[in-house]
C-alpha cells in the first residue's frame, strides 16, 4: 500500500495493547484464536487475510477515502 492510514508507531501501540490484552482474557475468544495463539505483536506478517479481513480492510480504505474527499471539498469551499 502506498499510502497507509495508519503509521507503523500507531499499528505497533495498537499492537501491544493487543497482546496485553489477550493476555488478560483466560482461553479462546471464539475470534482468530489459533492466529493469535503465539502473537507477540513483533510482525503481523502471518495473520489472517481471509474474505472478512479483506472486507474490513476494503471498508476501512473506503472510509479513509471519504473522510479525505470531504476534507479536500471544505477546503476547496474556503479558499473560493
């Protein structure tokens, strides 16, 4: 991706959030357990790309997309 939303120190303080807490709920949530059974927030390389991930992530981008749009619309409303 040429232009990520997120930075890679955010995607890392996410990150170990994360990892704390999954460390804090005792066994499987139900949710991509045998993906994260060993994570350790130092890569996300191997976590999962399935149809829900993709979905997401395509939604998110979208989101991203329109939030720029409207902020490129009341800049341009501005400076006329």
């Amino acid at each position: 991706m040429d232009s990520p939303i997120v930075s890679d120190e955010q995607w890392q303080y996410w990150a170990d959030e994360l990892v704390k807490l999954q460390a804090s709920v005792p066994g499987p949530v139900g949710f991509y357990d045998e993906a994260f059974s060993d994570w350790d927030a130092s890569t996300g390389y191997h976590l999962p790309q399935d149809e829900y991930v993709a979905g997401k992530a395509m939604y998110i981008l979208k989101l991203e997309e329109r939030k720029n749009e409207a902020i490129k619309n009341r800049s341009n409303a501005y400076s006329s």
